[in-house]
C-alpha cells in the first residue's frame, strides 16, 4: 500500500500557504515546500518565505537548501520530496506539500524524462532570435514542431520555451516525446486540493497588495544584496523568479522604479494565469474557491487521511 501525501496548491497569492500552516498545526504534520524560488536562500522577502518563528513551531522541508548561485532543477525536487515524505512517515507524520510550482509537482506525479544538458551555444542562438523575432514567432516555431509543448508553454514564458526548442535542435525529438519515454508512477498516494479563486479581479488586487508590502519591508535592499555579490547574473532560474528579474533590471538601469513595480505586479498576475491553466488539466483534483480550512479537513477525512470525528 502507498504511503499518503497531501497536496494543497493553487495559484500565487491564493492562500495556499497559510491555510497549510493552520492546518498543520492543528495536526501531526510536516509542510513540504514545492516551490521554485523558497529553495533559495537569502531570498526571503521577495518569495513570502514563511519566518523563523513559524518554521520552528511546523517543520518545513525543501526551504533554504541551495545557494542562488546553485541552480535546483526538478528532477533535484523529486528526489528530495521522495526521500524528505519517507522520513515523515517514518517519524508517524503526515507530509503536507504546498506550493504553486506546477512542474515540481508534476515531476513528482509524472517522474522526470532524461533530458540533455544545457548547449550554450544553441541557447545563445535561440536568445538571439529571439531578440530580433520576439518571443512570439518562436512560439509559433515551437508549435510546428511540438504542437502539445506549445499548449502547455506561454510565449510569455521564455525559459521553458527556450528549453523546449534546444532539446529539440540537440535530440531531434521534442520534449513532449522525451517526456512520454519515461514515465514513472508516483511513489504515493496523493490527495490533492486546489485553492482555484472564482474573483480574478479580487486575486490580481491581492498579488498587487502582496507586493507593495514586499516593497515595504525591503524587497530591493535584498535585491540589492544579491546584485552586489557580483557572482550571480539574470541567467539563473533563482534571479529569474517573479519580482527578483524586474529588480534586477532595476538595478541595473534598464528600467525605473515606476516600471520595474508595474512590470513585476504583471508577471505575478501571468504566473496566476498560468497555474490556472495547468490546474484545469490537473486530474483526480479537489477543487476549493477559497482557502477554507472547514472544506480541506473535509476532504481529507473523506480520503481517510484524517479520522471523521
């Protein structure tokens, strides 16, 4: 019998994370952290990490573990989630995974295709083309040659539609087909709960507020901090996550503050946007409109994860 595992997910600013820790603390649990950017460490404001305080009362896992300087890829993720929910259950916990990095957690469903290391050069040509096509046409490439990717990949999402074109110009196979060699099913059992806000307007206004207090308790001094260090550059996944990559362009001059805030409230709201369209594809989903502690605690009784009283 599989070991079980809760999944709360949803997109950014929905309120994923503090319904997990309420939750948590009520019951025998340890969080998970499946996100992209808490990994790092020093990075702090900019990704809501939860404080000190908080992590001493509920133990949270897959948190400060890297450098930003030392990329984490999701192959890293799957293998440390695997090996971090055994042990909760070996310490008669139950793991509680939160997060919105929809590829960590597919990974962990999905298991990780073998995919070629990074060619700099291939990389280099495709970032030129797209300066002068724009990201657009090379969306449109991507659909010709791997229709199902360019579903999945925004032209607003560059990284992932980069990496999807240089594994084909290095294979000759598309990176859905290299996914499909290799799947390998999930270790556990996953009860999986979305938090999926029916008010758009409402979500894009909190990601707005959310920001503005990141601002206020000093999101570019910590900006400023890593830019400082000299050693780290635009290119890496930790200063490409949202609000780091339009500080650092800040920081650098290529656009003002005004700008920089605008551009960086933008690309949380498209982050949202995105993880709405994986989670409508998700299966086997509990779907909530709000972080209602009453309605999770429902659903997990209901999977028998907790006792009904």
């Amino acid at each position: 019998m599989k070991l079980n595992a809760i999944v709360i997910t949803g997109p950014t600013a929905s309120g994923k994370s503090d319904l997990a820790i309420e939750i948590a603390r009520t019951h025998s649990m340890e969080i998970v952290s499946v996100d992209s950017a808490l990994v790092y460490r020093t990075m702090d404001i900019g990704t809501a990490k939860p404080g000190e305080k908080v992590r001493q009362e509920i133990s949270h896992h897959l948190i400060d573990i890297r450098d930003p300087g030392d990329p984490y890829s999701a192959a890293e993720f799957r293998a440390d989630a695997i090996k971090v929910i055994e042990d909760i259950h070996h310490r008669g916990n139950t793991p509680l995974l939160v997060g919105g990095t929809m590829l960590y957690l597919k990974a962990l469903k999905d298991g990780i295709a073998e995919l070629p290391s990074a060619d700099p050069q291939i990389r280099a040509r495709i970032l030129e083309q797209a300066e002068n096509e724009g990201w657009l046409s090379l969306h449109e490439r991507l659909q010709q040659v791997d229709p199902e990717a360019a579903l999945r990949i925004s032209c607003n999402d560059p990284q992932r539609l980069q990496r999807a074109l240089e594994v084909y110009e290095i294979t000759g196979e598309t990176i859905t087909d290299l996914h499909r060699l290799k799947r390998s099913e999930c270790p556990f059992h996953l009860v999986e709960v979305a938090i999926m806000p029916t008010d758009r307007k409402a979500l894009h206004q909190r990601i707005a507020e959310r920001f503005e207090k990141m601002l206020a308790r000093g999101f570019m001094a910590e900006v400023q901090e890593l830019y400082e260090r000299g050693d780290l550059s635009p290119d890496l996944p930790s200063i490409k996550a949202v609000g780091y990559r339009q500080a650092w362009a800040h920081l650098q001059g290529e656009i003002d503050y005004a700008t920089m805030r605008e551009r960086a409230i933008t690309a949380t709201r498209q982050l949202a946007k995105r993880q709405f369209t994986w989670l409508r594809s998700w299966k086997n989903l509990n779907v909530i409109g709000s972080p209602d502690r009453a309605q999770v605690l429902k659903i997990l009784k209901g999977a028998s994860i907790l006792p009904i009283s």
